[in-house]
C-alpha cells in the first residue's frame, strides 16, 4: 500500500496544488524536513523506506471511550513488511526507549515472551505507552489497552467478531487499502441518542437531498468506510451503514428507490459534459408531508414560496395543484456553450445547465410548464434596460419533431465584453414524460437528441448520482482565466504567484478524468460511493484545441463544443 500510494498520480495532484506550494514554502514545512533528516538519521534509511517496510503490511488504529474525560484513549497496532528491518530498527530504537521512558516490568507486558514495553510521557504530561514485540509493534494511551492487545480474552471480544462488522465487512468486501468502522450505537447511548441529529431538520433543501440517509445513520448501529487505490491514482471510497428503509416511518419512503422500476435516471451524456445531478425524489409526497420533515421555524418560507410562484402561475394553488403534476425524477445538467447566437463573447463565461424534470402528468403539467417559462421570460424583459440588453423575443421551432420555445433577439447583439446576462438564452421542450429548462438553446437542442436517443425508462438502482467532469470544469474557468488572476492579486498575491497558482490548479483539474458520487440502499442498509478517475497526462484546454484549428484552416459551428 505504501509503494502503491508512493508513485500514485493522486499524490502528485496533491504536491501540484496550490495549497500544498503554499505550505512548502512556510516556516511550518522548514520545521518537518529538520524533523525528517533527524528521523532518517536514526532509522538509517529515507522515510519512504522505512514507512513501505515498517508500516507496508497491515496497521490499527482504534478509539475507546476514556472515563471523565472527552477525549478517547487510542491503540494503534502496526505489522510491519519487513520482519528483518523491523528487528533491525529494535535495535537502533532500545536505547533511546530507554532514555525516553521507564521499561514496564510488570504483567503480561512483561511476562510474553519477546516483548518489550516502555512508559513515557506524552501530550499534556499524561503518560504513553509503547510495545514492540517480535513481528509487531504498538502505541497507546491506556496500559490496559496494551495488555489487552497482548493477551485477549473470551471474556474481551474484538470488534472483528461484532455482528455489525460482519455486515459491514459483506457491504464493502474485504479487499481494502484502508477500512474504518464506527460503533455509532456507543456514541449514540453517549449523546442522548440519535448521534445528536435533530428528528426534523431545520433546511429544506437539505431535508430534501439526504433526509433518508440521515435518518438511517441517526437510528443505525455502526458506519463504515472503506478505500480502494486503481490504476493511475483511481480511487473508489465507499461508506455504508444497517438499517433497512422499509422499517422507517412511512413519510420517509418518498427517498428510496425501488429497482428496477424506480431510481434516478442516467445523467445525459451530452458534448462538453462539466458535470450533473440525477435524483429520485417523490417531491409531491415530500412536499404534502413536509411538517413531518422539518422544523416550524422552517415552514414558513413555502408560504412565501408559494406566493412568489403563485404570481406566476394565476388560478393555480401551488401546494396542492402543482407538485402531483410531476413525477419523482429530477436531473439538473451543465455543459460549455458556444454562443452563436452572438456577434462577439460575454466578458465572463457562465457555462450553460439545464434542469430536466420527470411528469406525472404529461400533457396538464406541460402546459403549465409552458406559461411558466412565457412568464418568467416576460417579468424578466422589464429588467432589459437595466441589464443593458434587448428585450427577449419568444420564439418557437419543430427540431427533429419536438417542439422548442426559446428566446431570441430581436438583433444580434455584438461586442467582445457584453455584459453576464449574454450568456443566457432560455428554452424550454417537452421530450416524452420529461420536461426541460435550459438556459442555452444549445444544451436545450442538445438534451433533446440525447433523451429521445435513450431509453429513459431505465433507471439506476441508486436515488442520488452525481458527476465531475475535470476537464470540461477546467475548459470552464480557462475561459475565465483573467477574473481567476486577479481575484488571486485581490487576496495578495502578486501577479506571477497568481498566474502559478492558476497554472496549477488548471493542471490538477485536467488530470483528473472524473468524479461520480452515488447513494443507495436496500434492506441491508446504506451505501455511498465516491469515484474519481485520473488521467496520466492532462488533455490540452479546449481553447488551446480551437487554436490549433482555426491555425489550420478548420471552423466549427456546433452550439455546444464537444469535450476536448
């Protein structure tokens, strides 16, 4: 694991960044090279050796509540790779034990057979203990904890042979480069229960996104993690937990899924992809149950709330009318844009999204969607002038025999610095049981070829899924760079250092491929999973690749650039 983390292209991310170049050049990074060159001094070998020998094979670490006091005692136990350099490095490290501390002399620490154990002090002039012992080596802040390691009996079970480590050990497999498990019920009888996570949340949007997960981890037994190292610096983390949604109140079913007929749908995979959110939420049940979700501080809001779209929407009640018009998947999308539809660029680039929205019932709900994207065009003519741009026209086209209402100009507007609004062009289309706002013609035109292209009938056995492009992100605030730098200068940076600092971060992001998070569960609890990919040479910025074609004679008129 060690040699795996040594030469993985995660590592050098985090040596690239801005913020670890920062600390390098700080006092604090000067003081632990000294305490490194001391260290390899004494180990007779550089860190990296010594951690792939010392600490390559399998390590512990474990908390256990300590009596009056609110800081836990610690164990950690290490088997190191190397049998012969560890015995080598004893006795190197014997005497200096010995100036260090007093040799243990009595109990099981002293009568095992190869063992030899020292008291020294630690933080705060509270005593610590270390082991080491023939293939093993040890630290803790309680001797018990110690003796325990040494000698265990019936009577002092291992978390190994916990029901809930079990589970948890079928949840995540056991090929793990780094696994953590936490006994949630102990920390829950500790703090009065429920972990201290309040019965109603007190956000919406919060309640709305992960209300079901946080209800499960409040009323579960244990959660665990666990970390796997792929090719290139790829990673999979996964956290888990028990608890089966089917035994929760009925009000927090609208956040499960139910494969194969209900989950969250794919997110389109439409050219210069930046990134997306798909979920599955039954939002009409959510929203008619909220008092049971949040706290009454909270509900006033969706009175005002209603009232705002109420005035959009005439003769319409929006609590009891509107939200059974619309099914349970939801997918919010971003893309880079082009901007055609302009005789010149915006002086800051905004990249288009577009949320996609599920209908329960098709044709009533389109309809109402409809006036709402033609009203919400008109209010915003009345700020044109303000904004400094022509009042939008509604304009309607059949493409590829859907239906597209979106806003225009009535004259190209042109310009090499026009004001942030340039960059919206809003459209609206109905596809099959989906509807979709975009905020770019482009991504609108775009999304419309990809979901009748797709089977949408087919959903994910998951109920949230989001995903990072990191190219497309970078080919983002490339387009930026200037208000990058000078936000940087802002913060007192001079113009090279802000410069590097840009240069760096574009690096990292183009090394990275992708990110995807996911949660789901079934009745054998919960899991989250984060993915991220890399890449070992970054691909080129978008506009460096345009560059390159305009040098060589080439054009290109596609709404939405494809990923580079």
């Amino acid at each position: 694991p060690v040699r795996e983390l040594r030469s993985s292209d995660l590592l050098k991310l985090v040596w690239e960044s801005p913020e670890y170049q920062e600390f390098q050049a700080g006092e604090d990074y000067k003081n632990m090279q000294r305490v490194r060159k001391v260290a390899e001094f004494i180990l007779r070998m550089d860190l990296w050796d010594a951690a792939e020998k010392l600490f390559g094979d399998q390590m512990g670490i474990a908390l256990y509540p300590k009596e009056g006091s609110e800081s836990p005692d610690l164990l950690l136990v290490v088997r190191p790779a190397s049998r012969f350099a560890y015995l080598k490095q004893r006795i190197w490290l014997d005497p200096l034990f010995m100036l260090a501390g007093k040799k243990i002399m009595e109990g099981p620490l002293s009568e095992t057979e190869g063992i030899k154990a020292w008291q020294t002090r630690g933080d705060k002039g509270e005593p610590a203990y270390v082991l080491l012992g023939r293939s093993w080596f040890a630290f803790a802040t309680d001797k018990s904890l110690l003796e325990r390691a040494v000698v265990r009996s019936d009577d002092d079970p291992s978390i190994a042979d916990s029901s809930g480590y079990r589970a948890a050990t079928t949840q995540l497999g056991e090929d793990l480069l780094i696994r953590a498990h936490v006994d949630t019920s102990a920390i829950s009888d500790a703090t009065g229960g429920r972990l201290g996570i309040p019965e109603k949340s007190d956000n919406g949007f919060g309640s709305f996104l992960a209300g079901g997960i946080t209800e499960l981890v409040a009323r579960g037994t244990y959660t665990c993690a666990g970390l796997r190292l792929g090719d290139g610096g790829s990673f999979v983390l996964e956290v888990a937990g028990d608890g089966d949604p089917a035994e929760l109140p009925e009000h927090f079913s609208v956040f499960f899924t139910d494969p194969p007929d209900k989950g969250c749908r794919p997110i389109p995979e439409v050219p210069g992809l930046i990134g997306g959110i798909s979920i599955y939420r039954d939002l009409a049940r959510w929203y008619q149950d909220r008092e049971e979700h949040l706290q009454t501080k909270v509900l006033p809001g969706f009175d005002k709330f209603e009232t705002g779209i109420g005035n959009l929407l005439p003769g319409h009640d929006i609590g009891e009318d509107v939200p059974p018009l619309f099914g349970s998947n939801y997918t919010l999308v971003s893309a880079l844009q082009s901007y055609g539809h302009l005789e010149g660029e915006p002086g800051v680039h905004i990249p288009a999204f577009a949320i996609i929205a599920s209908l329960e019932e098709p044709g009533e709900a389109s309809d109402l969607m409809q006036l709402l994207f033609q009203t919400t065009v008109s209010v915003l003519n009345f700020e044109a002038a303000q904004q400094k741009r022509q009042p939008w026209l509604l304009s309607a086209e059949d493409y590829r025999g859907t239906q597209l209402t979106f806003a225009r100009y009535l004259e190209t507007p042109q310009g090499d610095d026009l004001p942030v609004v340039f960059n919206f062009q809003p459209a609206a289309a109905r596809v099959g049981d989906e509807f979709v706002f975009s905020s770019s013609l482009g991504l609108c035109r775009s999304l419309v070829d990809h979901l009748n292209a797709s089977d949408r009938t087919a959903s994910l056995p998951e109920d949230f899924r989001m995903r990072l492009q990191g190219d497309a992100f970078r080919d983002a605030l490339v387009a930026n760079r200037d208000h990058l730098e000078a936000a940087q200068v802002t913060k007192g940076r001079d113009a090279d250092q802000a410069a590097g600092d840009i240069d760096r971060l574009f690096g990292l992001l183009g090394r990275l491929g992708h990110v995807d998070l996911s949660t789901c569960s079934d009745n054998g609890g919960f899991k989250l999973r984060l993915k991220a990919g890399m890449k070992t040479a970054p691909a080129p910025p978008a506009v460096e690749q345009k560059a390159t074609k305009e040098a060589a004679g080439s054009e290109t008129t596609d709404d939405v650039p494809t990923k580079p």
